[in-house]
C-alpha cells in the first residue's frame, strides 16, 4: 500500500490568442493597439500572457477604448488595464482566460469539496475502469500529527486503510466470478469494481484533471486557502495560487500567500469576490 503526503499539481493548458481574429476586428473598426503591436513586432504570438491580452481585448470591448488609427493613446497600459479590472471586480472580463491543471496525489474527500466549485470542467480517474488494488492512500495532516504523538492510534488508522483494500480484492474477485454469465470482460470488471469500491476510504488517491477561468480560480483559492478550510484543499489551493502567480501573475493581483498561526499557509485577498 502506498502512503502519500504530499498533493502534486501541474499547469497543462493554458489560452492561446488568435491574433489575426484581433487585427480583423481592429482593422475593419480603423482601431490601433499600439502597445499590442509593440509585442507583436518580434513574435507571432504572446505565448505565456496570451491570456491576459485576451482579457484586455474583452475589457476594452466594453467601451470601445482603443484608439482610432492616427489618433492619440488612451487608457491605461496593459498591466494596468488587468489590475484595474480585478480592483474594480470587474470580473466578467477575466474569465475569458483559462486554465487547466492535472492534479494528482490527493483525496477522494478533497475532490468531493473540489467538484463543488461549479464553474469548472473536470476529468476524474474512474474507480469502476480503473483497478484500485495497488491504489495510494492519502494520509491527512491531522493523522500525521497523530503519529508524533500516538503512533499505536496512527498504525490502527493504517492498518484499517490496508483491511479496506484487500477487502476490495476478495470482493473484486467474487463479485467478476458472479457475473461471470456476462460475455464482455469489460463489463464484467466494471460491474465488480463499482460495487467494491464502497469498501474504499475516503483517503483513497485519486487523479484529476480540472479546468477553469481566471475568476473562478481566484474564488477557490479565496475559499480553500482560507484558514478554514480543510488542511489538505488549503495546501493544494496554495500550489494553484503560486502556479497562477508564476504563470500569469496579473490574475493573481491582490493575491498573498502568508504563513497561518498552525505554521501553514494559506492566502488572503486584497480584492475578495471579483
């Protein structure tokens, strides 16, 4: 049996501007993007703050505030422009940016609480395809604090996680034998594992993919990296937070990472409820 600590996250996707959508419509409008055009004179595209140029096309859509060909800048600067929105909480414009993660080396209770932040995509490593004899056990902060101070307490907690996956083999095995009237093997593995994983704790590691916009990530970091929230959602929203500021650090704007009284970390929001 595998024991994990330690949650993994990686960023995967990310959006990719279409510029010659943007000059069509700036042409055929006679507008001028001079700071755009300054970036692009050396690239064909953005690359890593694609997203972030999409958000300003969306917010200077609103009010039309580009310039006309010849005529004089106006408006603030790129950087300043994204900032502006999020201070404002003018966050319609920023989910047009988004994101993808795989995530990996965390709970099935952490995604139970992951999946209620609706606006999002998510792909799950399926328990009734995928065989969980050899899967990894989660081990919760808590229960690893258990193990400084009562290591009999921490053993029975392990011991029970290894009791539920051979449990989950023997049912496994009688479960395939009883549907062994149905031709498919597929389906014959599949019936069984959907019923013996009932034995599984919540503890049990699972895999995700997850995809969302730029605000609805500022909402779940807001949320789950809150003193509050669950240790282990709170460490992971706080790789995302880093992983945002690194990647595209204007989404990021008014987010800080800060050490907690337990000797965590956790975020706080200079702009709440964007």
């Amino acid at each position: 049996m595998r024991l994990i600590t330690e949650s993994r996250v990686e960023l995967i996707g990310k959006p990719v501007m279409e510029i010659d959508g943007i000059i069509s419509f700036l042409d055929e409008h006679e507008y001028e993007w001079p700071e755009l055009s300054k970036e692009l004179d050396s690239m064909s595209s953005l690359g890593d703050n694609d997203g972030e140029w999409i958000t300003e096309f969306a917010g200077r859509m609103c009010y039309q505030s580009w310039p006309k060909k010849g005529g004089t800048i106006r408006g603030r600067s790129h950087d300043d422009h994204i900032k502006h929105l999020i201070e404002v909480k003018h966050g319609a414009c920023i989910e047009h940016a988004t994101f993808s993660f795989a995530i990996w080396g965390i709970s099935r209770s952490l995604t139970h609480e992951l999946v209620r932040h609706r606006i999002a995509s998510y792909s799950q490593l399926s328990q009734r395809y995928v065989d969980s004899s050899d899967v990894g056990i989660v081990i919760p902060p808590a229960i690893m604090e258990l193990k400084e101070i009562d290591v009999e307490a921490y053993n029975i907690w392990v011991e029970n996680c290894r009791q539920a996956i051979v449990v989950y083999d023997k049912l496994t095995e009688k479960l395939t034998k009883m549907y062994q009237d149905i031709d498919s093997g597929l389906e014959r593995r599949k019936k069984a594992r959907q019923a013996a994983r009932s034995v599984l704790p919540n503890a049990t590691e699972t895999k995700i993919v997850v995809t969302m916009n730029a605000r609805a990530l500022r909402h779940l970091v807001e949320l789950r990296a809150n003193p509050a929230a669950d240790v282990e959602i709170r460490a992971l929203a706080v790789k995302i937070c880093r992983i945002i500021q690194e990647k595209a650090p204007l989404f990021a704007h008014g987010l800080n990472i800060t050490k907690l009284d337990d000797n965590t970390e956790g975020v706080t929001s200079d702009y709440p409820r964007v």
